[in-house]
C-alpha cells in the first residue's frame, strides 16, 4: 500500500502522521510512504530523517493525495484538503465529526473511507487512540488555567499552590476519565484543592482508590455541578460521550454567577464543548472573557507540544496503520470489533451511530457497508 502523510495545516498544529521510525516500520511491511516536504521539520523531524526511513519526500499536499492510498494524519482534513479526497481513499485521523456537519458533508461527497483515532475502542472499551492525547491535554489544561488566573491576563490573581497562610486555588475538574485523571494529578501536584465531579459510582472509587485524600469526588448531579463550579477559580471541561456532541454541563446563567476572573478549559471543545458559552479558539487567539469569565478553548491543544504529542500518538496508532496498510481497510476493520468502531463514513454514508444522531444524518452499520 502506498500511505500518505500530509503536512499539518492546522492553526498552530505542528504534529505529524507518522514519525521516521514509523515510516520505517511501514516499510519494513512491504509498504510505500510519501512525506510531504517539512512535514516534521518544525519538531525537529528532518526530511532527511524520513528519507533515511525510506520515504519519499515530495513537495505538495496535492501530490500526497492524488497518490496515496492511505492518509495519514492528525488532526481532521480542513475544507481544501478534503475536497482532494477521492472514493475509495483511506483517510485515518481524528475527525470529531459530531459538532462539525460541514467537514462531514465533505467526507461524505468525496466518497472516501474515513477512519477516526477518538471512535477506536479496544477490548474493554477504552479509547486506546484517544488516551494519549488525552493525557497530554489533560496536563496542560491546568498549565494553561494556572496561566490565565494571572491578574496580567485577567485572571482572579490567584495561585493554584497558595502560600503558607492563603489557601491553594480551587480546581474542578467535570469528568473522571483519562483527561480528568490527568487534569487532577497536575493540579494535586501544583497544590490546588481539587474536586472531581463524575457520573461513575465505580470511576469515583477508582480515583479515590489511586488519590486518596488528595482530591474529593461529587456525584455528579446539576445541583452538584452549578454548587462548585461557583466556588471555582478554574474549571476544566473533561467530558466525553464517544463520537457524540459533548453534554452542556455549565450553563450561560451559572457563568454569569462565577466569579470574576476565574478561569473555564473547555477539553471537551473537540466534541462541542461542555459548556454554554464554549467557542473552539486557537493557539493564535486562545481566549475570550464573557461576564468576566476566562474561556480557554482551543481545538487541538497537544499541538503546543507537539514533538512529545507526536511520538505518543504514533506509539498508539501505528499499529492500526500497519493493519490498515497489511491486510486492507475491510479485512482489518471486520477483524477487530474495536478498530471498526472507528468507521465514521464509508464511501457516503455514516456508519458510526452517535455520529449520525449527532449530524442527523441516516445511519449505516459498519458492517453493512464493509459487505457493499
């Protein structure tokens, strides 16, 4: 199979599809790989490293597409690249389609086989492509709030550790998942008071189990979430329903009785947003104030780090492009429950559940249209 990686496009995204140790791997495979020139240059990922690999560099996105069989990217296609699609291509990414019809409509028109890294499940239906971006973003969502609750930025002036006689800041994180846990064990770190709002009797034992007295968890309840998040000096959107739009958990009218220059990082912004007033930003403009709020809300936030984001996407996904590119998309996909989840839309039709609810569009099983 000849694959394709693509430069990142993205506002401020500097990842790529593929590391040269992978492109060696792919390679090894019996494979083809075509780099897009200066794919990886600004992560330090030289087009004479991939050429060492075996790759072929060459010098246009256009070329990537018209040629490859497989894409493989980051983050999902922007409008020019998916109207280089063609059917029957294999694109294998993150796409978020759920907040996102217009990207879906341009999938769905350009006839090819979109594959999603968020939907892929493993065997106990975990989110194996997902977790590592995740954990990176979970991180840095508590860097970043640490860093806008500066009184420079606007911020109620407060720091997260406090100081002997002033109390440490108060973190709320909704959601007890991969980027929650890590959201906590960064805040716990910096010395924050930090609560965890989650729907999960047995996550909450979990978390306990591993923090200990280190953070409390709430039940996860409307009165429970309005409660803290107006006690908040930083707030971190951590929810995530597979593949469907995020659920609206802070309200427009519980925004407006926070305090002032306290801090929202919307995770979540990937699938809509958790909360009300969300609006995906960009690592260029980052932040907007509504009734004295901060809202962080950037779409691909492991792109600020994205040599240590890269390699731990790639240790995930390459196993998944290496099936993919060995046996083909249907016999991979038919194989492996979990990797046909990742289906999303296949040659026209959406083929992943939440997807089509959230798009309103008809819906297609996976397996259905890998028997077409």
């Amino acid at each position: 199979m000849l694959i394709g990686v693509p430069k990142e496009i993205k506002n401020h995204e500097y990842r790529v599809g593929l590391t040269p140790a992978a492109v060696r791997e792919c390679i090894k495979h019996g494979h083809k790989v075509i780099v897009q020139k200066d794919a990886g240059t600004s992560i330090g990922l030289d087009d004479a490293d991939y050429q060492k690999a075996g790759a072929e560099m060459v010098g246009s996105a256009a070329e990537i597409f018209k040629r490859a069989d497989m894409i493989v990217k980051v983050k999902e296609p922007q409008p020019a690249e998916c109207k280089m699609l063609r059917e029957g291509q294999i694109l294998f990414t993150y796409l978020h389609l759920a907040p996102d019809p217009e990207q879906a409509r341009l999938l769905m028109e350009s006839g090819c086989v979109a594959i999603a890294y968020e939907t892929v499940t493993d065997e106990r239906g975990r989110l194996p492509l997902l977790a590592p971006m995740s954990e990176v973003a979970g991180r840095m969502s508590i860097q970043a709030g640490a860093h806008y609750l500066e009184k420079t930025y606007g911020g109620r002036g407060v720091l997260l550790s406090g100081v002997p006689g002033v109390n440490a800041g108060n973190v709320v994180v909704l959601g007890g998942g991969v980027v929650g846990t890590n959201a906590a064990k960064v805040a716990i770190g910096m010395g924050a008071h930090v609560t965890v709002i989650e729907k999960s009797n047995e996550r909450m034992k979990e978390l306990d189990m591993f923090f200990g007295a280190s953070i409390s968890t709430v039940y996860a309840t409307d009165h429970a979430i309005e409660r803290y998040a107006l006690e908040a000096d930083l707030v971190i959107g951590a929810v995530l329903v597979p593949g469907a739009a995020a659920p609206r958990l802070i309200t427009r009218d519980m925004i407006s009785q926070m305090k002032k220059g306290s801090v929202l990082v919307d995770v979540s912004i990937d699938q809509g947003g958790c909360f009300e007033t969300s609006k995906a930003t960009t690592h260029a403009d980052p932040i907007y104030t509504i009734d004295g709020v901060i809202h962080y809300c950037v779409a691909n936030m492991p792109g600020a780090v994205a040599r240590t984001s890269t390699f731990a996407l790639n240790n995930a996904t390459l196993p998944y492009v290496l099936a993919l590119a060995d046996k083909g998309y249907k016999l991979a996909l038919l194989e492996n429950a979990g990797f046909r989840k990742g289906l999303n839309i296949s040659k026209g039709k959406v083929t992943h559940k939440e997807v089509a609810e959230a798009l309103n569009k008809n819906y297609q099983t996976a397996e259905d249209a890998l028997a077409a």
